[in-house]
C-alpha cells in the first residue's frame, strides 16, 4: 500500500491508523485516568464505593465541587503505613532477585540454542514458546505438588539421603522465586535468543584465535554484543514481576507482600477501591524508573554503534 | 554444539517441562493423593465430565475467547499494517507505545483500570466486559506476529499491482490480504490462548454470571492440590499446545510459500 493520494484512500489510511489507536484510548489510556482520578477519592459504602462522584448536570459549580473533594490522603497512607512500604519493596527486591537469576539461567540457555543447527534452532524456539503460551495459572499451580513438604521434590531428596527431613519451600521467598523464575524463563530467553543467533560467529572464533580462552571469548566478545537481547529480556521479566499475583498468592506464604497481591486483596477483600488504585499507581510509578533507565542505555548502545 | 551447551539446554528444557510432566501423570493418578501412586486410572476425567458449573465455566471462556480473539486479530493486523505501512506519520512513537504497552502492563494494573473504567461508564460486567479486556491486552500480540510477517513480505508484489492500476483497497484484498493470511490465523490463535489462560484480568472485570474456567479453577486450586484440578490443568495444556502448534505451523507455512 504505497501512500493513496486520492480521499477513499487518505479515508482508509485514517481509519487503518484511527480504530486500534482510538481503541486503545479508550480502554488502554482513559482507564489510567479514571485510576489516577479515583486514588484521589475516598472510599464510602455506597454503589460505586468512592466518593466523590461527577455531577455533570451541576455544571462548573458541580466540577469544582468534585475536584475540590479530591485529595491524597491514599498516597498519605501507602507512605505512612509500613505495610504498604514493605510491600513495595518485597516486589522490587523479589523482581530484582529473580530477573538476577534469569540472566544467569536464561544466558547459557539463549547461547546453546544460538549455536544449535538451523533445524534444531527452529524446533528449540518452538520448545520454549509452548510453555510460554501454557496457561500460567496451571504452570504455577504445578509447583505446589513439587514443593510441599510431603511433595515430589522433598520425597526425592529424602530418599536420596539427602535431607534428613522435608524442607519447607513452599510458602516460602524460595517459592516464590522458583516460581517467578520459571514463568518467566521464556521471556528472557526469547529475546536474548534473537539477537544471539544474528551474531557473526567469526567474532568469538577471532578472539579465540588471538588467544582469548573460550570464557574469556564469551564475557568479552559475545555478552557485550548480546547486551540489547540482555536487558530486552530482563526488562521484559521484570514489569509484569513487579506486578505479579498468582505466583506470591500460591507459592508464597500468607506473609509474603507483592503490591500486586496487596491491589488484589484491597480490591477484593477490602472493598477499598481508591486505595488499591493508589497502589496501582505507585506501582506504574515503580515500573517506569527501569524503562526509563533502560531507553537512556538503548539509545547510547544505538549512538556507539553508529 | 558442545557438551556444555547441551548440559546448558538439557537443564532448561527439563525445568520448563518437568512440572507439567508431572501434573500429567498425576491426573491419571487412581489415588486422591497427589503424591502418591496408586496405578493407572481415568476415573478423574469422569469426575471432570459430571462437574456441571466446571463445564459452563469451560463453555464461557471458549466464548469469550473466540469473541475477544476475533476483535484483537482486527485491531493487531490494523496496527501492524499502519506500523509498517505508514511510514513516519505524526504521533509514531505514542501509537507504538500504546500497541505494545499492554503486553508488559502488570494484569493488576489492566484489570483494575478496566474495571474503574467499566463502573464509570455503566458497562455492566459480564461477557462484553471481558471480551474487551481481553481483546485489548491481546491485540499487541497479534501486531507483533503480523508485523513480522509483513516485514517478510516482497513489495514487489503489491508494486506490480498497483502499477497495473489496481486501487489501493484492491492491491490489499487481493495480495497483501492473501499473503499475511496464516499470520493472521496464528495472531487469532495466540490471542485465543491467551484468553483461554487469563485469570487476573477477568477476575476483576467479570460480573456475576460470567465465571470463566481460570476463575473456576483458582478458586479450586486455592483449597490446595486435586486430582480433578490435574485432569481439567491436562486438558487445558493439550488443548492450548495443539493451538500453538497449529499457529507456528501456520507461520512457518506462510514464510515458505513467501
């Protein structure tokens, strides 16, 4: 479709651009207003419960009123309540941790794959996706008969000798980030994959041949030309892990706060609904330091190699 | 590939496959005990079958899968071809942002925001509800899997169509259409399976009347490990490996024949 000068063809142009756009709007970026609007409320027992509501016949007086009535006492509470800081740092440290142990799992595993024949690059790909594409819920959910104490894992070790008695993994930081790790695996591997298998293979086998060890070769040549794959993929683990739910919910224990499953049960549980919009926010607020970070490095890497 | 390389990929496939392995052989466990074996038996499927609100449960997300999928694969391919197709237009890097922001967006975040959003406009909640949600968090999936596909794609093709005075909407329905097809049945497929899978959004977005199957089987698998829940779980990842199965296939396919 090269550009239609003629008006059904600018018409269609608009209309190719205009619908997921306008869709999008609506129920992509409005939806975080009305968030941000409501983490200004007050929560009330009342259908919907918050307060205040938008009297659009009142006119002006009735939009001043409304503004007038919001404030930020929630953000006063996420900042004031330990809880809610705790929480907010559990996410970042458990989404820290595990992005942490992605790379060193997912690295080696990205690197094989690279260097498996174009057949086998084909069916490998296939191999991790299918995972991917496999109901998270059921893929967590599989990790509960692995990790209770009365579980394969414990049975296995307790028979090998071992362990003298269960360990408790399950509802434990270890479940949750044995759990986050292998939900998660694909996401970084995926990325890391692509731009492995674009590398020039002369380069490793260059500084091989100018007396670099095989290690050294890796760390050297090949980890910094993969970088972009890298923070891709560890990039793309750790936003929704900031956010996770069912993986703290049925791994870890009671105890264990993620925001994401503090937003469930203020949601959920409490009925608070401004509240948990508040840290629906504080979340977002969370999420785009590491993205910003992370353009800023990209447009260096993309400035270097030009 | 060396050995280390080998042990390297042996390890990750196996801790990507173990626990569904295990959740397999397990559903056909005749014990209640989920760790131990008490011979070969199907009888959790029959269990499965009798399990009436499991099944109406089952029969709601293949309705607002199949709904929801249909809506993204129309807003992912339109995306896609403005994406590769226009060129630098006005406002690029936002409508990019946008397309894709929703496929890292933490599912608390979408859920509760769509939901806000739902009350504040009257939208009853039900299977409409979901079906939106649903079709936005998917429609970037689809874009990406078209977006590739037309990347591949030989301009020549539509070039010489349109040099031989076919009008713009024709050079699209009779070549590019044809052409980025099996992307599209793939980008359906994706989107489908991923809301086949979704629990976080729909649980949020869902009103009374519209329990999907993830909903029905958290509220299951919060009791703790069953069998039964091991029979539905196998049923499930056969059923969404056949999909994403169909859909590479269906990708590959394309980009022979491009």
């Amino acid at each position: 479709m090269r550009s239609d000068p003629t008006p059904a063809g600018r018409l269609g142009r608009a209309l190719v651009r205009g619908l997921p756009a306008l869709w999008l709007v609506l129920f992509f970026l409005v939806p975080f207003a009305v968030v941000l609007k409501i983490s200004l409320s007050t929560p009330a027992t009342a259908q919907p419960p918050y307060r205040p509501l938008l009297d659009w016949g009142a006119g002006w007086e009735g939009w001043r009123a409304f503004v007038e009535a919001l404030d930020l006492q929630n953000y006063a509470m996420l900042a004031g309540d330990a809880l809610y800081r705790d929480a907010a740092l559990t996410s970042l440290a458990y989404a820290g941790a595990a992005t942490a142990i992605l790379a060193l799992v997912g690295t080696p595993m990205a690197w094989a794959m690279a260097r498996a024949t174009p057949r086998m690059q084909g069916l490998l790909v296939a191999l991790v996706i299918v995972p991917f594409w496999t109901s998270f819920l059921i893929r967590v959910y599989a990790w509960i008969a692995i990790l209770k104490p009365e579980g394969l894992l414990n049975m296995a070790l307790l028979r090998l000798g071992l362990i003298g008695e269960p360990l408790a993994i399950l509802d434990t930081p270890a479940g949750v980030l044995i759990g986050l790790t292998y939900a998660y695996l694909p996401f970084l591997v995926l990325p890391l994959y692509a731009v492995m298998a674009r590398l020039d293979p002369a380069l490793p086998e260059a500084a091989a041949d100018l007396g670099a060890s095989r290690a050294r070769a890796f760390l050297t040549v090949t980890l910094p030309l993969s970088l972009p794959g890298l923070t891709a993929g560890m990039l793309l683990c750790f936003i929704p892990m900031v956010g996770e739910f069912i993986i703290p919910d049925l791994l870890g224990g009671s105890d264990t706060l993620m925001l994401g499953r503090v937003l469930w049960s203020e949601f959920f549980s409490n009925r608070d609904w401004p509240l948990a919009s508040a840290v629906a926010v504080l979340m977002l607020v969370l999420i785009v330091g590491p993205v910003v970070l992370f353009r800023g490095v990209r447009e260096r890497q993309d400035a270097a190699a030009r | 590939m060396s050995p280390l390389n080998r042990i390297a990929l042996g390890l990750g496939l196996a801790f990507l496959y173990g626990p569904i392995l295990v959740l397999v052989a397990y559903s056909f466990n005749a014990s209640r005990l989920v760790t131990v074996w008490g011979g070969f038996s199907t009888r959790w499927y029959g269990v499965l079958l009798a399990d009436d609100a499991l099944i109406a449960s089952a029969l709601v997300s293949l309705k607002v899968a199949s709904a929801s999928a249909a809506v993204a694969t129309v807003l992912g391919t339109l995306a896609a071809l403005a994406l590769d197709r226009h060129g630098r237009f006005a406002g690029r890097a936002a409508f990019t942002g946008l397309v894709l922001a929703p496929m890292v967006m933490p599912e608390v975040v979408t859920g509760l925001s769509l939901l806000l959003l739902f009350v504040g406009i009257g939208l009853e909640r039900g299977l409409a509800s979901i079906v939106i949600a649903h079709a936005t968090f998917a429609a970037g999936f689809v874009a990406v899997v078209v977006g590739a596909r037309l990347k591949g794609l030989d301009r020549a093709l539509e070039e010489a169509a349109a040099d031989l005075g076919a009008p713009s909407w024709r050079v699209f329905s009779t070549i590019t259409l044809p052409l980025i097809a099996p992307s599209l049945a793939a980008g359906f497929l994706l989107a489908f399976t991923l809301s086949l899978d979704d629990l976080v959004i729909a649980s949020f977005v869902s009103g009374p009347g519209a329990t999907t199957l993830p909903m029905r089987l958290y509220s299951q698998v919060r009791l703790g490990v069953n069998p039964e829940i091991n029979a539905a779980s196998t049923l499930l990842v056969a059923g969404v490996t056949a999909l994403v199965l169909a859909a590479s296939w269906l990708t590959g396919r394309g980009d022979r024949t491009a």
